[in-house]
C-alpha cells in the first residue's frame, strides 16, 4: 500500500495531538507549532489530491484492519482531499490574520488554551470531511462544538461569553437532534458505516418497510445539522457569536466551522441515505424553503446593522441560504453550486473580517458606520480587500461570488418547479447584497473632514505596521480572484469529486 494513503490518518492524529502538547509550551512556541501542523497537514492534503486525481479512485483505509461492524473506516476521494486542502489554506491566513488582536484580547495565560481549540476544530474539521462512520462523525461534531465555543469566548468579555452559551445551547440541540437520527438509522439498519447503511436503507426502500422511521431519521439528522450550521430561523446564536470573537476566531468561524456541518450533510444525502431516497422524502423541499427565507431575511437584517462586523455575520445568514437551496433543487448542477458556494463564501467571508478588522483600525478601533467614513483611505490595502468581498458578495463578475450565483442559476434552470422563486430569489438577494456591502464601500471612500480625523484620533494604518494582516489579506483577494477567473476546472474538479463521492 503506498504510504501517501496514510496521510488522511495522519492528519487527523497530528492535529488531535498538537492540541495537547500546546499545553505544556509557552505562547511563542504554542503559536509556531498550529502554524507548522496546519502547514503540514495542508501539504499532506495536497499529495492526498494528487494521488486521488493519477488514480481516478477512491479508496477505503480500514484502521487497525478490522473489517465491519467492529472496525472504522476513512474513505478518501477527490472532494474529500480538496476540501481538506482547502479548509487548510483557509484557516492558515485566518490564524496568521489576528496575531496583533491575539496578543492585545487574549490574557497571557491564555493563548495556549487558544491554540488547542484551533488544533482540536481542525482535527475535527478533517474528521468531518474523511469519516465513513456515523457515530464517529458525530464525536468529532461534539469535539467540533466545544472547540468553536472556546474560541468565541476566549476574549472573556460579557459579550462573547453570553454569544458562547446561545452558540453552546443551540448547537447542543442540534447535536441532540443529529444523535437521534443516527439512533433511528442503526435501529432500522444494524449498522454505523456509512456503505453499509446505504445498503439497508436501500433495502427498505425498495420494500416498502419503516418507511416512516427513515423519514424521521432523514428529518431528524437535516435540521439538526441544518440548526448547526445556522440555516434560517436557527440563526439566533450567529451575529454576536461572529461579531463579538477576536479576529482569527471570527473568521475560522464564519469560513469553516458550519462548513464541516454542510459537508458532514452532504456525505449523508449521498453516501448514508442516498440522494434519490433523499429526494423522495421531500425534505429537501423544506430545506430549500428555509434556504430561500435565509438569503432575503439575513440581507434584511444586515442592512438594519450598524456594526460592520455584525453587518457581515448576517451576510452569512443569506449565504447559508444559498448552499441549502442548492440542495432544495434537487439536482446534481444544485449540489456542484452548493459545494462551489462553500469554496466562495469561505475565501469571501474570511476576507471581508480581515478587512473589516483594517479598516476599524484606522477608524479608532471603532465598528460603527458613519466612523468608518474614509478608512478605505486611511488604511489602502483593507479598503481594496473589503471592495473585493464586497464586490464578490454582491456578484459582480472576475470575483468567486458571481461564479456562485451563475451556477445556481444554472442549477434553478433544469428544475422547472423551482425556477422562477430560485431566480427571483437570486435577484432580490443580490440588490439587497448591494445595499449594505456597496453602501459601505462608498462609505469608507467618502473623505472625511481633517478636523474630524483629528478629533476622533483616527489614524494611517501601512502595510510595514501590519505585516501579517496584509500579507493574509493580499492571499485572500488572490484566492478570491482564483475561484472568479479560473472557475472552470475547480467546477470540473467538484463534478469528478461528486461523481466519486456518490
């Protein structure tokens, strides 16, 4: 067996490990060893990609070599080792983003506790991705939960604290839910592994038999994810869990975590249940509502915002939407956009933080609207970047976003049920995306008064003083302008993925 089919293993083990032996090390040494584990486990995904893509297959890595029902298993396809490089890249510049608010919001003893939770979300992040046990999944979602819920409180403000017992109370719901379907699902099959539950279930299916319980375990697993991954109205927890956390933790936050939850879904529509199953149940339909409400109502709500980093937590709100009405549509172009639309909100979403963060520096560290007014000035390269997610939310061509909404248009077309309110829906969507993203766009180019700048205590903000804000931003908008301009043989990429995937 070639040693490159490890890696997955390996990667899992590397991060659940560096959690605790961060520790023991001092902040320095703690911060150097999640950057060299993310590093890592990101160039091991990369070789997990180029093994995947020279051999056209997936394969199965049984730990341990014990076979069902006693063994666990990894699977390990294009879309998996894609999405674990991705998630890697990612969190990288969102870690390397908030070095400066780290040391200025987290107490001293602190930053340790820190890099563990950044260690445990990523080895969750990875077990979430490559998991052919449901069970197994769902330890890894827990694991996931208590990592996120320690980096939004790490700051230890009033704020962040009550934003981590909503996010804590919602997700442990969600978690609640998710266990009792997985419970249905072995009561009906006998089964934990992914493969061979889908055979059961196929089974039943066919039969005619339980067709009620397997109803219920479907619903039962999709709205506990879906509440999870903060798909409206379960939305309640994400503005202040986003808008309160220091800078990295917001942006890990907003780009990966409800990701996993997404990804975690996906695998179940295609590889537990089995998309046509999924598609008969017509749970998707109710999803694909909820989607619909999440894009007009998460708009609404951020053009009522004032705060800008509470403005782009409710931009989420409308993104996850999108994903799930990907789903709703019921059709593979569907999912290919809603895999997309990951991709394009992760590099999006971590961007617009990291600028936003800029911009509030050169602005008195003040979020509010109107004191934002000629940061873009102030501060150059975070105006250019906050005008790039900003330009790349709205869709405007060469940015990811307008790739996004092209494909779920095109997915909206083969579903002659769903056309028409999927387009309208996309249309809506988008004005009001360019409400709140170009107002605040015209905002900080609006030149302020000398005397005003002066009063406030507003400053310049360079490159030199921030290096390593600047350089994560100048990666993000590259990243962005990949997905925009070379869209097609990522899409080709997610096609063969999917393909392998099913």
């Amino acid at each position: 067996m070639e040693f490159v089919r490890n890696f997955p293993l390996i990667s899992i083990l590397l991060s659940l490990f560096a959690g605790p032996v961060s520790s023991v090390l001092d902040k320095k040494k703690a911060k150097f060893l999640n950057l060299a584990v993310i590093i890592i486990i990101g160039i091991m995904s990369g070789f997990v990609l180029f093994y995947v893509l020279g051999t056209g297959q997936e394969y199965v890595y049984t730990m341990g070599h014990f076979p069902a029902p006693w063994g666990n298993e990894i699977r390990v396809g294009i879309l998996e080792a894609a999405m674990a490089l991705f998630f890697c890249v990612v969190m990288l510049l969102c870690v390397i983003s908030g070095v400066l608010e780290r040391d200025s919001e987290i107490e001293e003893t602190k930053h340790n506790l820190y890099y563990i939770m950044v260690n445990l979300l990523l080895c969750s992040l990875l077990a979430l991705i490559y998991t052919n046990d449901l069970f197994t999944a769902y330890v890894f979602v827990e694991i996931n939960t208590i990592s996120a819920c320690g980096l939004i409180m790490i700051k230890q403000t009033g704020r962040t604290i009550e934003a981590a017992m909503r996010y804590m109370i919602m997700s442990l719901l969600g978690s609640g839910l998710f266990l009792l379907g997985i419970c249905f699902l072995y009561s009906l099959t006998g089964h934990l592994l992914m493969s061979n539950i889908k055979a059961q279930a196929a089974i039943l299916q066919a039969s005619g038999e339980y067709h009620i319980p397997l109803l219920t375990a479907i619903c039962l697993m999709s709205v506990g994810l879906a509440i999870k991954s903060a798909l409206y109205p379960f939305h309640t927890w994400l503005p202040d869990a986003y808008g309160y956390s220091t800078l990295s933790s917001a942006a890990i936050l907003s780009s990966l975590v409800s990701k996993g939850y997404i990804f975690l879904l996906i695998k179940i529509f295609y590889r537990v249940i089995g998309f046509e199953i999924i598609k008969e149940s017509k749970v998707i339909n109710v999803l694909f509502v909820f989607g619909i409400a999440g894009m007009i109502m998460g708009s609404i709500n951020a053009i009522r915002e004032s705060d800008i980093q509470r403005m782009i937590a409710y931009s989420s709100v409308a993104q996850i939407g999108y994903i799930y009405v990907g789903f709703g549509l019921g059709n593979t172009a569907g999912i290919i956009a809603s895999i997309y639309h990951i991709l394009s909100h992760a590099a999006t979403k971590s961007l617009l933080f990291v600028a936003s963060s800029g911009i509030t520096d050169a602005s008195g560290k003040s979020r509010d609207f109107f004191d934002l007014t000629g940061s873009g000035y102030r501060n150059k390269l975070a105006g250019v970047a906050f005008t790039v997610g900003s330009l790349s939310m709205v869709g405007i061509p060469m940015f990811s976003g307008f790739i996004s909404k092209l494909l779920f248009a095109q997915a909206a077309v083969e579903n002659r049920h769903k056309i028409l309110i999927t387009l309208v829906a996309l249309a809506i969507s988008t004005i009001l995306n360019a409400v709140y993203f170009l107002k605040t766009v015209v905002r900080i180019y609006t030149p302020e008064k000398t005397e005003v700048v002066i009063n406030k205590g507003f400053q310049d903000v360079y490159m030199s003083e921030q290096k390593a804000k600047s350089f994560a931003m100048i990666c993000l908008i590259a990243l962005n302008f990949f997905l925009g301009l070379f869209s097609e043989p990522v899409v080709v990429l997610i096609e063969r993925g999917l393909e392998m995937f099913a």
